[in-house]
C-alpha cells in the first residue's frame, strides 16, 4: 500500500529495532568516544581528528576531498542565508 510508511513511520522502526538489536550500541557505548575525547587530559591539544572506538583514526577519502568541503561549505552558508566563500 502506497505512502502507507508515511501514515505510521513508528512501524518500521517497531519492526526492524528488536532485529538490530544485538549489533546496536547502548547510549553509553556510543557516548564513550566523545566523552573521552572531551575528558582525557593528554588530548585537549588536539584538533581536527577523527576518532573512533576513543582511538584516532584516518577518516574517509571523501573526507578529504576539498572541492567537495567547499561546495558544502558554500550549499549550507546559502541555505543558512550567510554569504557564501569566495
């Protein structure tokens, strides 16, 4: 039944959480990295890094694709009604 997902979105979810379950983190495990970062001592000079699993990791290529940062730089300045980089 067509747009029948969009009259109950909570169905899915009812549906597919209980089978995601076991591979899901708790709020805890999926605090963990973030609060560490915010409280260890020995990283509070450090910026810019990506973290995962509170050890740091190289990020996705894509990460570093800087043609690609500045059009979003410049799509979200224009959607925020900010002028946009030159």
């Amino acid at each position: 039944m067509p747009g029948h997902g969009a009259e109950d979105p909570g169905r899915a979810q009812r549906l597919l959480v209980p089978l995601l379950r076991p591979v899901m983190l708790t709020t805890a495990e999926g605090a963990a990295t973030s609060v560490h970062i915010a409280s260890a001592p020995d990283l509070d000079q450090v910026s810019g890094r990506f973290f995962a699993k509170r050890t740091p990791r190289r990020s996705s290529a894509a990460s570093y694709d800087e043609a690609a940062a500045a059009k979003l730089w410049n799509v979200s300045a224009e959607i925020a009604g900010l002028t946009p980089a030159g």
